[in-house]
C-alpha cells in the first residue's frame, strides 16, 4: 500500500507544520489489500469495482458505527482513526468476519483480503490528513499482518486487553522500519477460547502426527498376534483334534480363512421372519420428535425506575410500565438451538454441552430461532424488548443488584464473581435465581434483546415496547457475560453491538406475548 507508506512524519524531509496543526491521542487503523497488484493485474476493471463496493458498503459504514472517521482511502486501503481503542478494535473485527462471508463463495486467488493494524499514538491531524509516528507504526503493523488478520500494538492491546473479549497471540516486540525502539505486537482473535488453539497449533500437529505413527505401529503388531494363530494351526495339521468333550475355551481356532471369519452365513430367526430384507433403518417421521420448547416464566408487569446513573448509556433514569408477558426461565442452550439447526432454520450447529447456552450467535441468528419457534408451535416468540428485559432481570427490586448494591460471591456467573476462569459459560442455572425465578439475567451470556442501539435513552419510548426507530445496524445486549466483570451483571448494564456480527459471548433468550 505504497500511498499509505509515504505519510509524511519526523522522520521525512519535509518538515511538519507548526501552529495550527492540532495534535492528539488516537487510535489509527491501516488496511491494505493483500496481493492487489496481482488481483489489478488479473482484472483491473472488475477489481476496482469490487474494492469500491467493499469501501461504501462495509468499510465506511462500520467506521461510522463504531464512532471512528474514515481519514482517506487510497486505492489499495484505507486510514480510519478513533477516540477509543475498544471501538477501533471492535471496527476492525466487524471488517474481517464480514468479509470472510463475502469470500466464502469467490475462489480463493480471486478473494479480496485486508491486512489490518492498528496502533494508539500521538498524530497530528489535518482537515484530509494525519501524519505522525502513530500512524506509522500502525503502517508498520498493517505490513506484518497476514491476510485477513487483525495485528495490534503493545499501546492497544493494555488499552483493551480486560475490554475486548478477544484471544490476543503476543508476537513479541518487532524491530520496524523508521521506528526507533521495537514495537510489541498481538494477533487479535476474534474467537476468545482459540488463543490456546494459536498458541499450541505447531505442538498440537507434532502430538498429532505421534499419536498416527503410535496407532500405525500398534495396528502393526494387532495384526501380527492375530495372524500367528493361523499359521500354527497349517502347521500342526498332522496333530489330532482335541475331544469332543473340550471346553469352547480350549477347543483351537477354526480353521477358516479371515474372509469365512468375518462374512458367516446368517442363520434365519422365526422372531425376525417379517424385517424387511434391507439393514437401513426407516425414517424417522418428523412428528415423532416434537420441537423442545423454552421453559417460561410468566411475568405480571408492571411500572419501574429504568436505567441508572452509573453510566452514561444509562441515562436519564424513566419510568417504564411493561405489560404481561412470559421470558425464557433460561437462555437458549446449545440442546434447543441445534434442534433448530437440525431442521435447517438456524444458520450453524453450536458446539458445547447441551445444556451450556448457546454462544457466538448474532441478533440476526436470535431472530432465526424466534421464527423457527414460531413456525413449529404456532405460538408468538420472539426477544424481548430492552425494558422487559431489565424488568424481569430486577425482579422487583430497585437495588444495584437483584440480590443488593453491593457484587456477592457466587450469585452470577462473571469474571470476579467468585467461580475460577472458564473457557466456556456454566451451564443454565448454575446460580440463583432472581426473585421472578430467572436465571442467569445477570452473566452466564451477553443477550440479545428487539432494541436497535441507542447511545443514551433520551427519546426511548415508556410503554415497554421496543425501540425500533433509527439505525438499526446495531442491537442492544444486556447480561454481560462470564469473560466481563461484575460492574457488568447489573440489570441496568447495557451495551451494542453490530447486528450481523457473531461474536463468542454473545447468546440470548426468548419472550412470548399473552
């Protein structure tokens, strides 16, 4: 991305301006194309149309959704920058994961793929530009990255390492061009649980390829102790049978070929007379496995104090009244989704214990689940509304906490509320329930609710319905999850995220209209 390789710096011969120049703290992403010369060689027309569509319809949109500014493409690759590491970072996923499904059906030398880095430094900014060692060394990083990854800084990463449920593989500190000191960089995982997975790929392959050459030679020597009983019994023709009367334990092997062995004539059973001729099970008709619905809680509603003071997307605090409805007792486990993958509704088979929730779904997915209900029960599923959500999370009370103000040990499923470091969310109601007998409305997993995203709740409606209007690119998720802290439990906690975009904490539950 040679364009983007000659930002001027201190370190050209151009002097920067002085004055009115303003400078300050940001986080930069570089993105370049890999490989764009080959693909502009191949196709220059097609091309640059490809690269045109990808910056209008994903790009820019995702750096406007994330609060960032899109500082200039060129040609090859674009410069964003951001006040926040968190959403740079979170940017920079929403880019790779959605253009993984753009390429999935294109051929592999025909995919267009960034190399993204990202860095936190001091930048001077021009009304079309910005310059400055910040910029460079996240240059630098873009440089090093694979193709569709996303590599950060040392500066980044203690910026968002405890705010970013991510995997980060540290690459160690890279001597790059035009940068005095070495840079620490990290390989960002968008999956948290594969960060063991990265690191132990080339000891996991060699454990692998023992483990073939132990089975080999342990088929090797089966084989050996089978075939000797074979060859001894040719050789002791001569020697007389034993009695009739011997046991079956000491009578020797039959003298008969493997192939006899294996493939002996079936003999008829009069208690199988009718089973058809063929071993093929019949089909199992669909009616024979009825869909397993939700268990529910039945809310009476009611009127209560929405939000808190504690953040700013909590505000301002409302009165909300929400009407009867029912909510999942439970979020959606692994069991019950694949039920609806099993049938083709949902878009993906989960992994895990069946009675684990079910994880790195988006609000699009959610919405997948709610229909198939819908369709199999004839009954009106679908998520909750944000102020139904956080009514049944409070369970009537008005404290911090359902169980209080203050976090208490054991009572959710989050990083400092007692239980040792998972890999993987409890399985569904391994804590208390709150007082209308939900569980896990508070950790366990991030859950999607009908809300579109929005920063604050000035305008949000009061009648508990959910709010729709606006941009809906993004969608609300309440909980917070096992890998956040317990600032992140409360019924009041709030957060966004993009609609489209499966993410590894991220599950959710359904609610039923009367």
């Amino acid at each position: 991305m040679g364009e983007i390789r000659n930002f001027r710096s201190g370190n050209q011969n151009e002097p920067p301006p002085h004055g009115g120049m303003p400078r300050r703290l940001a986080a930069i992403i570089v993105g370049d194309i890999a490989s764009y010369s080959r693909l502009m060689q191949a196709d220059e027309e097609g091309t640059h149309v490809r690269v045109k569509r990808i910056e209008r319809d994903l790009i820019e949109p995702s750096i406007v959704e994330h609060h960032g500014s899109l500082v200039k493409t060129t040609g090859d690759g674009f410069i964003a920058i951001f006040d926040s590491p968190v959403e740079a970072v979170r940017c920079s996923i929403v880019i790779q994961q959605n253009l993984v499904g753009r390429n999935a059906s294109i051929p592999k030398e025909s995919r267009i793929e960034y190399r993204i880095g990202v860095n936190l430094g001091d930048v001077i900014v021009e009304p079309d530009d910005v310059y400055g060692d910040g910029v460079n060394i996240a240059t630098r990083i873009e440089g090093i990255a694979e193709p569709g990854q996303v590599y950060i800084s040392g500066a980044i990463y203690e910026q968002i390492k405890h705010k970013v449920v991510c995997g980060y593989e540290s690459l160690g500190d890279r001597k790059v061009k035009n940068i005095t000191d070495p840079v620490r960089v990290y390989r960002v995982l968008p999956d948290a649980d594969s960060v063991g997975t990265a690191r132990g790929r080339r000891e996991n392959t060699l454990i692998f390829l023992l483990g073939i050459t132990l089975l080999v030679i342990a088929a090797g020597v089966l084989w050996y102790l089978l075939a000797q009983p074979q060859h001894r019994v040719g050789e002791q023709a001569a020697v007389p049978t034993a009695s009739p009367t011997a046991s079956p334990a000491a009578s020797p092997i039959p003298q008969a070929s493997p192939r006899e062995a294996v493939t002996p004539t079936p003999q008829p059973s009069p208690s199988l007379a009718s089973a058809p001729p063929s071993p093929t099970p019949s089909p199992v008709q669909p009616t024979a496995a009825p869909v397993r619905e939700p268990e529910m809680i039945a809310i009476r509603g009611g009127s209560f104090a929405m939000g808190s003071n504690d953040d700013p997307t909590e505000r301002p605090v409302h009165q909300g009244t929400v009407k009867p409805f029912s909510i999942g007792k439970y979020p959606v486990t692994v069991q019950e989704w694949n039920e609806c993958a099993a049938a083709k509704a949902c878009g993906f088979t989960a992994i895990g214990k069946d009675d684990a929730p079910v994880t790195n779904v988006s609000w699009t997915d959610a919405q997948q689940y709610a229909a198939f209900l819908v369709q199999t029960t004839k009954k009106p599923y679908r998520l909750a509304s944000e102020a139904e959500w956080e009514y049944a999370a409070r369970g009537g009370t008005s404290t911090k906490y359902w169980w209080g103000d203050k976090p208490q040990q054991g009572m959710a499923g989050c990083k400092d509320c007692g239980d040792a470091a998972a890999e993987q969310p409890a399985k569904v109601g391994s804590f208390k329930p709150n007082p209308f007998g939900l569980y896990d409305m508070g950790g366990g997993v991030d859950q999607w609710v009908e809300d579109c995203w929005h920063r604050t709740y000035q305008g949000a409606p009061n009648d508990g319905s959910a709010w729709t209007g606006g941009d809906c690119s993004s969608h609300v998720l309440r909980s917070g999850s096992w890998k956040n802290d317990s600032r992140y439990v409360r019924p009041s906690n709030r957060d966004g995220y993009d609609t489209n975009v499966r993410y590894p904490t991220h599950g959710f539950r359904v609610a039923l209209s009367p």
